[in-house]
C-alpha cells in the first residue's frame, strides 16, 4: 500500500514538473517572439508631450532625496488642465531606478517602456493558460504588442504600459491564491497600482462586488445560513482593501509627501451640468479610439482595416455580453467600473492610450465572440483567430515600416539642437532662483533645473494672468516660435501662445528680448510697475 502511494506520488511530481516545464517553454517562446521590440522604436529623445517630462522630474526628485512638495513646477489653476502639482508616486518610483542607474538617459527610459511592455506580454500567456489556447493566446500577444500604435506608445515614458503590468499581475494573484499571506499581497499590489494611477481604485472596488456576488450564489448553491459565507469572504475582503489603502497613504503622502492639492489638479474637470453630454461624448470618443488600435495606417488596401476594425469590435462586445451573462467574475466588475470611470472623466483626449490596461481582457472578449460564430463550416476557435490574426498582422507591415524609418530622426521637442540652445542658455545665463513662463513648463524644469510655470495660452483677460506672474515672480518669458515657411501643424497649434505674445507687446518697456535663435525668444523682466 505504501509502495503504491509512493509510486502514485511520483508519477503526480512527474506529470507537475512536466507542466511546469511546458510553462516555461510557452513563456519563452512568447519571450522569443517579443525580442524585436528592442529593436523598434527605441529612441533617445522624448517629444513636448510634458507628462513625460513631470515622471522623470519626480524620479528625479527621489534619487536626490528632494521633497516631492518642492517640485520647480510651478501649478497654476488658472492652467490646471496641464498636469496636477505632482503624479501618485507609483511610475516615478520605478522611473527612480533607472534614473538612478543611468541618469537623465532617454534611450535608457525608452528600454525600460519596452521591457514593461515585454513583461505585459509574459503575463498575457499566464493570463490566457487556462481560458484559451496556447496558439490563440500568441496571436492575440502579437496584435497586442506590434500594433503601430502601441509600437508608437511604448517611446513615450507614460505609465499605462506599468499600470496595465501591475493591474495583470495583481488579478492573477488574486484569482490563483486564496490564502492570507495572497490577499496581503493582494492588497499591497492594489494599493501600488493606486499609485501609478488613480483610477486603479476600482480593482479593490471590484473585488468588492466579486466578494458579494460569491456570498449571494454560495448562499443560493448551498442554502446554509449567511454566516458560514460572509466571515471568511469578509475577512478577504477586508484584509485587501484596508491594505491597499494604507499602503497607497504611506506611500504617498508619509514616505514621499506629494502635495495634498495634488488631486484638485482632475477634480476642476468636472461640470456636472453638461454630465449627460459628456458620457455620450466620451462614449463616441472611446467607441472610435477602440476601433481605431484595429485600423492600422495602410497605403494601398485601405479598404481591409475598415473591415477587420469592425469585426474585432463586434466581437469584442458580443464576447463581453456573453461572458457577463454566463459567468462573471472580477474582471468583468473591474472592466465595467473602470469604463465607468472613463465615461463620466471629462478629458478625453489621450485617444486610445486610457483604455490600452484593459486590452489583455477585450482581446479575450474578443475570442469568446468568435466563439459565438457559426460559419454553416466546422471551424475551431483558434483557426478563426489565426486567419483573423494574419488578415490584422499583415496589415501592421506598413506602420512598422514607416515607425522603423522614422526612429532615428530627432523629433519635434526638448532634445532639438534649436530646443538644447535655448536650455543652455538659460542654464549658463539666469540665476539659479529664475521663475521662467514656458507653455511647456515640465519639460523646461527637467532641462534647465529652473522654476517653471504656464498660462492659458488662449486666456482672453491679461488680467488673471498678470496676476499670477506677479504672484510667483515670474522673470523670464520663453516664446515658441514659428519658422520662416513652416506649415503649420497640430504641433504648432499646441506650442504657440498667443496669450503671453499679447502680454509680452502690452508692456514693451518691462520686458525685453535677451536672446532668440530660429525656434525660440526669452524675454526678460526688466522694469517692476
């Protein structure tokens, strides 16, 4: 009896070590197959986008141990819709160890986007192991990950790639793992996802509604009183949230102090008057961005993505139905909640990059949808993936090319030898305690390690705007400028500021021009009223 046990145990060892090793195997041929993303679009510039700028102000700020409060961005409400006073400290935080391994070295960050984006894929064959198969889940990795547009996204230092990681690898967690020690670490995860961005707060809040949904169809299955139920559910539930919490407090506004104003930087977005033409707005807007990540630029057969974009959407909702109806679990309450949050959030602009966390879980949508689809032919699930996988990946040819060709041109932003005179100039020739107006004041105090700030750049009034440079001593004005028969562009549109130009020609006798070249113009203050 004892000898069959043994046996019977070592053949279970076997079959596990097979498993794992098989495991190992998927994840590393996975890994194989992500190897050209190092080699597509690794820059070692940023463009104006000035969020990029802010994360590495705060990585910064953390390797030279500087108050996260005495940020050389100056936040101005009367500009808010440029950025908060500081970010949740959870993407500068994994900024700070690269910062400070290599420094303020763009091509080192750009390495970094596209090793999250790697470990986002790995986790994706995790995520994907039990639900569908293996052949399914590499296609749905490649689409994911070589789309142009998140080819593109990955050159920018943002934190949805890390967020979309963190978010991955805590619900793993959370649906493997049902023990204390697992939902601490839960709680821990969510409250660093927190962190990185705000609205990870729905994870624990949809693990709230999970909670609730196993305490009602436990009770329904086993008609035993509530109290054999609820305890142990709300122990979980418990141990996660107040760990998640506590952790996002210490983390933030303990150990790194990030000014307590920092979320007034979003709330002043909200106009609760116009809420019901907002949603719909926002849903036209994100309806589009979707479709758009399956509509890839292509010169010739333009008329292919029309096609495919219509049907990967179709799919998407036709799969999310179903498995809402069949069997929901926490993903479905952490999806639902967090399209919620983007509905009723008034900015809308980042196009397709808010909703790029929860394409793991709509590529998945996507396949039970097509598992919905009957052809009049016995077809199998992952054969319908393949052909449409191909007929979309084929399609990807195009935009890789033009992004591979592209890479290695200095783009339009602060690492332009035009963008560099103007910096060396104001840090070789302004005093240390300079206050500087620049419409892109995150990327200018990255830059020039001076005291920044921005207007309205269309602000009607001079007044509001006089006041709030007299307020923080503003003494240099720096100008954008449009060159000699330069097309005007989006970029242009977003870089001119034709309110300080007016202010600047209002008071010709304060302000003076003290250096220009073919892109830029500081001016400075030099007569007090």
């Amino acid at each position: 009896m004892e000898r069959s046990t043994t046996i019977k145990a070592s053949v279970i060892d076997k079959i596990k070590a097979l498993s794992y090793f098989n495991d190992f195997v998927k994840v590393l041929l996975v890994l194989l197959l992500c190897l050209p993303l190092f080699f597509i679009n690794i820059r070692n510039d940023i463009d104006w986008g000035d969020d990029n700028a802010h994360y590495l102000l705060q990585a910064k700020y953390i390797i030279e141990t500087t108050p996260q409060t005495h940020t050389q961005y100056i936040y101005n409400i009367n500009c808010a819709v440029l950025g908060p006073p500081s970010y949740p400290i959870g993407f500068p935080l994994l900024l700070s160890v690269v910062y400070g391994v290599k420094g303020l070295n763009l091509h080192a960050f750009s390495i970094f986007m596209t090793l999250a984006l790697v470990a986002l894929c790995l986790l994706m064959v995790l995520y994907y192991k039990h639900k569908i198969r293996y052949l399914t889940s590499v296609f749905i990795i490649l689409l994911v990950a070589f789309n142009p547009l998140t080819l593109a996204f990955k050159s920018e230092i943002m934190s949805e790639i890390p967020f979309a990681v963190v978010l991955l690898a805590t619900l793993l967690l959370y649906q493997k793992y049902k023990n204390i020690f697992a939902f601490v670490l839960v709680g821990l995860l969510s409250g660093y996802l927190i962190s990185i961005r705000v609205i990870g707060v729905v994870l624990p809040l949809a693990i709230g509604a999970d909670t609730l949904r196993n305490i009602i169809q436990t009770y329904l299955q086993q008609k035993k009183p509530l109290i054999y139920f609820v305890k142990p559910e709300l122990i979980k539930l418990t141990i996660i949230v107040v760990s998640s919490f506590v952790f996002y407090f210490l983390l933030n506004y303990v150990l790194f102090k990030i000014p307590t104003d920092s979320a007034s930087g979003y709330l002043f977005l909200f106009r609760w008057n116009n809420f019901y033409t907002i949603v719909l707005n926002n849903l036209a807007s994100y309806t589009e961005a979707l479709k758009l990540f399956f509509n890839p630029v292509n010169d010739k057969w333009i008329f292919l993505p029309l096609i495919t974009k219509s049907i990967v959407f179709t799919m998407i909702l036709l799969g999310f139905i179903k498995k809402l109806v069949k069997n929901t679990d926490v993903t479905e309450f952490m999806v639902i909640l967090y399209v919620l949050v983007l509905l009723v959030y008034p900015y809308n602009q980042c196009g397709f990059r808010f909703l790029f966390p929860l394409l793991p879980f709509l590529m998945y949508y996507a396949v039970i949808g097509l598992k919905t689809v009957h052809l009049g032919i016995k077809v199998k699930t992952q054969w319908k993936v393949v052909f449409l996988g191909l007929l979309v990946l084929i399609q990807y040819i195009y935009g890789i090319n033009q992004i591979m060709r592209m890479q290695n041109e200095k783009q339009e932003g602060p690492c332009t030898a035009d963008s560099w005179g103007a910096f060396d100039y104001i840090k070789n020739n302004t005093a240390d305690d300079a206050v500087i107006a620049f419409v892109k004041p995150r990327a200018l105090a990255l830059f020039t390690n001076r005291r920044c700030m921005a207007n309205e750049t269309h602000q009607e009034k001079q007044e509001p705007l006089v006041q709030k440079f007299d307020e923080v001593g503003v003494n240099y004005y720096l100008l954008y400028c449009q060159k000699p028969d330069e097309p005007w562009s989006t970029l242009l549109a977003e870089m001119i500021n034709p309110a300080l130009e007016k202010y600047i020609a209002s008071v010709p006798n304060e302000i003076s021009l003290v250096w220009n070249n073919p892109r830029f113009k500081l001016y400075k203050r030099v007569k007090l009223r």
